[in-house]
C-alpha cells in the first residue's frame, strides 16, 4: 500500500511567493513527500530557495497520540530537520524573516519534504498549507 496524497496544490504563486496545500492519509507506513520542490519555483530561469514565512497544520494524533508530521530540508548526507507538527494550528514567523531551509550544500537543496513516520497509524490525516518566500 501507499500513502494517498493530494497535493502539492498550489493555492497562490508570484514571483515573491508561494502558498501550497498538501493533505496525506496514512497507510500506516510512514512516507516523504517533496513539498517545496526548488527547481520547480523557477523565475527568470532560476530555482528558488524557499523560506517558511507562515503555516496552517492539522495533524491527526492516532492512537496513543504517538504520530506527527514533519518538514525536513533535502539533504544527500541525511535530510535536516525544519519544524515539527503535532496537533493543528498556525505559526507565523514573518517577524523574523521566516525559517530559512537553504542550509545544505548538495545540489537538492532548499527541497523541502513533508514526512509521516512509520508510527502513524493507517487512516490518519495530514492537512499543511504554508507560505513561502522566495529567495533567488
């Protein structure tokens, strides 16, 4: 089995930003989706780096509350931890310019991935939308 995945979808794009959708429901396997794909953020022919201004979570607990989602950054030497959701509600770090996810050096970088760990429980939901600036 698989994850079903819906999304990305984007729900507003110009050239400063992007907002994206993505809802996952478990199969109870765990999964990594790309979420923020750079290269696909292209303006006068050059990728993107994204950086996490706001975002709108829901994540279903499951059985025990022992499940969450989570966004890492690409990384070949192992993907780099962004920000933890457990729960549902909304983060705004514009305050501070945002969570930047351009810290790896390899040629994936500022991909940024949604992961649902293996110890989610098949049947939970996972609904993200999040705001990102764009950074060339």
């Amino acid at each position: 089995m698989a994850d079903t995945v819906t999304g990305p979808e984007v729900l507003q794009e110009n050239d400063k930003r992007v907002v994206l959708k993505i809802v996952v429901e478990s199969d109870g396997d765990g999964s990594t989706t790309v979420f923020f794909d750079s290269s696909a953020r292209l303006v006068n022919g050059a990728a993107s780096l994204g950086t996490l201004q706001r975002i709108w979570y829901s994540s279903q607990g499951g059985d025990g509350g022992d499940s969450y989602v989570r966004m890492d950054e690409e990384d070949n030497n192992g993907d780099i931890p962004i920000i933890g959701l457990t729960g549902s509600g909304y983060w705004d770090f514009r305050e501070f310019g945002g969570l930047k996810t351009d810290k790896s050096a390899n040629s994936n970088q500022s991909d940024v991935n949604l992961v649902v760990p293996s110890t989610a429980d098949a049947g939970n939901m996972y609904t993200v939308i999040a705001e990102f600036k764009k950074l060339y």
